[in-house]
C-alpha cells in the first residue's frame, strides 16, 4: 500500500529568516506572489481587518507520498529535512524559519500528496512581517535576501482574469449523481451507515493561462474569514480548520449543515433561523464534531466541544460550526495531527469505513487532494491545515476542476443537495470572473 517518496533526497539546506522593513506592513501578502514559479498560499484576515498567513514561491525540496502511510511518510521526510538543514530564524513565530506547505489526497489510493518546502516565503503575524529564504549556502541565502527585497520593492502587475472561461460536466452527469444520492440517502435508512459525504466535480476551461494569483486574490476579499490556499496547483477558499497547532494550543472549527445565503437581509436571517432550527443538520453537524473530539482525544486533555453551534456566515452559504480546543499532551505536530484528523465526518461520514467504501462506490470520481488536509508545518511542528473545501485542481494551464460535496442523513433530498453543491461551486466561479 505505500509509496517512496519519489522525490530525490533533498540535500542540505541553509534557511535564513529575516524581518521585512516596516514598508512591507501594508502590502498585501497576496501581491507580493511574482508571475508563474507555482504560487504556495496559506491567508487570512485576522480580526484587525489585516492579512496574515504565509506566501511562496519557487520550490527548495518536494516530496511526494501515496498510500495508507501517506501522512508518516511526510511526516519523516519533512523532519529529515529540517534536520539537515542549517537555520537562522531571527523570528521565532508561528511559521518562521524552516516552513512546508503541504496537501494530501483524500484518499489512499488513487492520488498523490505533496509536501513543497518555498525557495522564498512571506510571512505576517502579529504585526511583524519575514522573508524566509532556502538557499544551498550561507552565501546564497545572503545574496537570495537581498535580491529578494530589491525584487519586491516594485509592485507585481495586478493578475489578470482568465478569458472565455467555459463549464462542462465533469465525472458524473447531474442525474447521475443525484441518482447516487437517492440510493446512499437509500443505504442510510437501510442502517447501513449513518452519514456519507458525496461530492461532484464540474470542469473549467479558458481560452488563455490560468493566473492562479488572480483567483487567489478574489477568493481572499469575498471569503476574508477563510483561508486562501494554494499549494501545488491545488487553490481555494477553506472555512474549515481541521486543526491548528500553535504551541500547545490546537483547535478546530468543525462545519457540517448549511444553508444558502439571501440578499434580502429578513429572508436571509430566516434561512438562518431554520439552519440553527433543523434536526437534520444537527445530526449531520453532531456526527462531524463527535469524529473531531475522538480524534483530538487521543492527542490532547482539556478538550472544549461546545455544546450547540453557531452560525458562521459565508459570501455564498451559512454554516452550523463548531470551534473545539484543547491542551496538546503529547507534543504531536500538525502534520500528526491533521494524520489522526483525517477524514472527519464532515468530508466522509461515519462509520467512517462504510462511507469511505460508499464514496469508493458511488461517487464514481477521483477526489485527488480535494477534501484533504491541506496547510503548513514549521520546525516546531506548529502549523495549520484546513479541509481543501471551495477548490479546484489546476490540471492544465487554461483548465480547472472544481469540486462540491455535500452530506447526506436520513431526510436528505437530491435537488436540495445538488442547490447546496452549486451554492459552494459559486466561490470558485465568482473567483473566475474580473475584479
Ligand atoms: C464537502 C464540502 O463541505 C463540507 C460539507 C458541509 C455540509 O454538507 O453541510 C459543510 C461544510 C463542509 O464540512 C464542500 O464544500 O465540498
């Protein structure tokens, strides 16, 4: 079942971390990506209004895993790498010094997940901003520091929209897929599984380039409460935060039940009112949250799962979330625990087995690294990874896969599921269009 990385063993690397002067504190970290070089991202707006997160580009080392050993096998090369490196991190947070952006597939096979390690990353947190270099030399990296602030001194070309961007079918046919929904929603009131996610794709195609920075940026200003996150031509516009691991704090924000959004603000607040209203999305939120708290469990005391949602409101839908904390007993690091995380009920369902044979079954398409954990880990084992949600697979310069999933209960009905699908595709589709 496991995959070698089929990276060559990456040789030892000198990582230098400085701070940005204080003319870099107002510049957008997703302006700051140049033209082409595979655009890693992981941003948000913290509660200042401000961006933070981590931006890169170029790439220093990768490794590539497949299989059931997927998550280990990036675990170990990733703490290989950083032990052989020499870094001088004169930082010290959250993502400073030594950083890999990673994404892994949803499932064990088929599909590949990735780990990139940036020759060049841009970070900002807690009002300070870094450059973080990966050179194979002490001189490199002096020399890579300072061309790369000459470099950014000059404000990047605003990336353009893609033109003559075109929809098709993607795996399953409409029908088709909802036909899939009839018979899991079938196999749910049979008992033979609880909760199962099932997700359709949707093709794009353009008439010229893809600029991923583009989407990016779109996705960062209509979804400023998600995370914008690119890594290796995989990019979207996640609410959902698998875990966090700063120090040992972890948290989560489970989502799980939603609804559509109204622009008529009363019709608006009475969708909301029946999504915090309705059993069924209670129960399919509630089987979400408990998969969470298991998992957590293992790794942490002191866990807090509130009792009852609240509503986290989106551009294009609302959701029932929940935020789970904890105090980390065992020193595990992100990637370790996105490992144990992964899949929630939220993307698969539970029993988790079951749902995973019925997504093998009906879904008919590969998820590839869709609906899995995507994020970063420093040295420290401090990072991030949310659940690729709201995203598309760039598989060719001018195309594009998107994805939706919705899950389904007892009660759920095919046309709403296919609304809901279409409602979350509308973030990647609104990221398409010009600013
Ligand atoms: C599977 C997706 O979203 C997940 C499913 C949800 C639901 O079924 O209500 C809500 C949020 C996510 O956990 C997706 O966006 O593709």
């Amino acid at each position: 079942m496991s995959t070698a990385p089929v990276a060559v063993p990456a040789p030892p690397a000198t990582v230098r971390t400085v701070v940005l002067p204080d003319e870099f504190a107002d510049r957008p970290l997703l302006s700051l990506l140049p033209r082409g070089l595979a655009p890693t991202s992981w941003v948000t707006t913290d509660e200042h209004g401000e961006d933070q997160g981590l931006v890169g580009w170029g790439e220093a080392a990768r490794g590539e895993f497949g299989g059931a050993e997927r998550f280990s096998r990036a675990q170990r090369w990733w703490a290989t790498w950083v032990a052989d490196a020499d870094v001088q991190d004169a930082v010290h947070l959250p993502g400073s010094g030594a950083v890999a952006f990673a994404s892994f597939a949803f499932d064990a096979t088929p599909g590949s997940s990735v780990v990139v390690v940036p020759r060049v990353v841009v970070g900002r947190r807690d009002g300070v901003t870094w450059l973080t270099v990966v050179a194979a030399s002490a001189r490199e990296a002096r020399h890579a520091v300072a061309e790369t602030v000459a470099a950014l001194a000059h404000p990047t070309i605003v990336p353009e929209a893609p033109r003559g961007v075109a929809y098709s079918e993607g795996t399953l046919s409409v029908p088709d897929w909802q036909s899939a929904v009839t018979e899991a929603v079938r196999r749910i009131d049979d008992g033979e599984l609880d909760k199962v996610v099932l997700a359709r794709d949707v093709v794009v195609t353009t008439d010229g380039p893809i600029d991923p920075r583009h989407l990016l940026t779109r996705l960062a200003t209509k979804y400023p409460s998600c995370w914008a996150f690119s890594v290796d031509g995989l990019l979207g516009a996640t609410p959902e935060m698998l875990v966090r691991r700063i120090g040992d704090t972890v948290t989560s924000r489970v989502l799980a039940g939603t609804m559509r959004r109204s622009s008529d603000a009363t019709n608006d607040a009475s969708l909301a009112e029946a999504l915090l209203d309705s059993a069924k999305d209670h129960a399919e939120h509630q089987y979400a949250v408990n998969s969470v708290a298991l998992a957590l469990a293992a790794h942490c005391t002191d866990l807090d799962v509130p009792a009852t949602p609240r509503l986290l409101r989106l551009a294009n839908v609302q959701h029932l979330a929940t935020d789970v904390s904890g105090v980390l007993a065992d020193g595990a690091p992100a990637l370790a625990l996105a490992a144990s995380l992964h899949p929630t009920a939220a993307v698969c369902g539970t029993p988790t087995e079951r749902a995973f044979a019925v997504i093998r079954e009906l879904e008919g398409m590969d998820r590839g690294r869709y609906a899995g954990p995507v994020g970063w880990v420093d040295a420290r084992g401090d990072g991030e990874f949310g659940i690729a949600l709201r995203c598309g697979a760039i598989e060719a310069e001018d195309r594009l896969r998107l994805f939706a999933g919705c899950g389904l209960v007892s009660g759920s009905d095919a046309d709403a599921e296919l609304a809901e699908s279409q409602a979350k595709l509308v973030a990647m589709r609104d990221a398409l269009e010009p600013a």
